[in-house]
C-alpha cells in the first residue's frame, strides 16, 4: 500500500487469477470485448490484459488496427498513468509492436 495515498497495487498473480474467473482468455475472440480500467495504477491488470489481447488476436488474424479500441483505462494519478503507458509500452514491444503502433494504443 501507498501510504501517502492508501492505493494498493495487485500482484500480478491475481490479476491473471481474476482475468481467468472472468472468462478474459486468450483462446477467445477477445478483439470483441471491451474493457474499462478505472484505476489503473501501474498497470498490473493491463500488462495481463494486453497480453491476452495480442495472443487473442494473433490467434484469431484479427490486425492491430483494431485493437486500441478494445482497452480504456484511467488514473487520477498522472504519475501512475506514465508508469502504467510505459509499462504497456514493454508489453507490446515484446509482442513485436513497432513504436508508431504502441504510441498510438498507449495515448488513445
């Protein structure tokens, strides 16, 4: 917990826990769903939710193009959205995104 603003940030093991209950899996179309994060924080659910989404849509040939409109998320903290931007950001990377592609999904 941040004791100056009494955030908690989820373990990363959770998240995945929480995504699995839910039915947020890979080997589903998740291109077709959409997903609202309220707080944000550091991005604990969107790293997950990210993941999931790009296997998703390799899986299922569905272009990136169409990817950014599938996540919105939120922070009032704007140090948390810079962290949460960057810590998408490597997600993607890995996924093989180039970086006109990543800025465009992490500033929309």
């Amino acid at each position: 917990m941040n004791n100056n603003s009494g955030e908690v940030f989820t373990k990363p093991w959770i998240a995945e826990m929480m995504l699995d209950m839910c039915g947020y899996l890979p080997r589903d179309d998740l291109t077709r769903k959409k997903v609202l994060e309220p707080s944000s924080g550091d991005g604990r659910f969107l790293e997950e939710i990210v993941q999931r989404l790009c296997s998703s849509a390799d899986r299922h040939g569905v272009s990136r193009d169409s990817l950014c409109d599938s996540i919105s998320a939120f922070d009032i903290s704007e140090n948390n959205v810079a962290k949460c931007r960057n810590n998408v950001s490597l997600i993607l990377r890995k996924n093989g995104w180039n970086e006109t592609d990543i800025k465009n999904m992490v500033e929309n």
